[in-house]
C-alpha cells in the first residue's frame, strides 16, 4: 500500500484504483478526507488570487494613468472573466464575496501587488472603496 506522506500523487492513483475495483476496505479514509476538504480550499485561494490581481491592477489603472495600456486592460478584463466563470462553476463561494474578511484579505493583497509593482508606498486606500459589482463591471475603470 502506498503512503500518502511519500508520494501523494502515487497514493491518489492508488486510492482511485481501489474505489473503482469496489476495494472499499483499502481505502485510507482520513487522507481521502483530507483531500477532499483541500479541493474546496484551493477553489478559495484561486479566488482570491484572481480578486487581488483584479484590485491590484484597477489600483494600478486608477493611481499610474500615464501607464495605461492594453496589457492591463487585458488582465483586468481577464480576471473579472476568470472571476465570473469560477463562481458559476462553483457558486458555493459567492457567500464569501460578502465576507469582510475576505474582501479585507483580497484588498491587502491587491493593495501590496500593487505597491510592489509601482514601488509607491502608502498611496493607496487602506480599504478597498468600490463594491464587488462595481469591480467585475466590465465597463467600469477607475479615474
């Protein structure tokens, strides 16, 4: 039997090959759990990787306007895509888009991607000052 803190993807096959030959009795259930429970977290971290990119680059869009151009249109266009397509496909999280943590979460790491690629510090607000709607707005690009 292979062990799950060895070689995950070897012990996932493994695992698979079990449920489907009915093996039932071989099955390492606590990681199985495990696993199951990390899928859901790694939809959440992909969604709040996509948010903090789309903030990130509205605040870039909004505070450096001489730098505007298609490479941001493009990835602000293309995260709010992103963004509507993983909530249709997993609508469980839309209740954390009315999380003030998450939102908090989302605009800290938007806000220092942000600081990062400009190098400005401390120029841009401390909470996020547009509502979720108002983000994923495809016609909506902050002056």
């Amino acid at each position: 039997m292979q062990r799950y803190e060895s070689d995950v993807v070897a012990w996932a096959n493994e695992q698979a090959a079990f449920i489907r030959a009915g093996r039932f009795d071989m099955l390492d259930l606590e990681h199985i759990a495990d696993e199951i429970e990390d899928v859901g977290k790694s939809e959440l971290r992909e969604l709040e990787s996509r948010m903090a990119v789309l903030l990130a680059h509205l605040l870039k869009w909004q505070f450096q306007p001489a730098y505007r151009g298609s490479s941001w249109e493009c990835t602000i266009n293309d995260q709010r895509t992103m963004i509507s397509r993983r909530l249709t496909r997993t609508p469980s999280l839309k209740p954390y888009l009315r999380d003030e943590e998450f939102w908090q979460e989302a605009w800290a790491d938007g806000r220092r991607i942000a600081e990062s690629e400009t190098g400005v510090l401390n120029r841009f607000p401390k909470s996020c000052p547009w509502p979720f709607e108002q983000v994923m707005n495809f016609e909506f690009w902050p002056e």
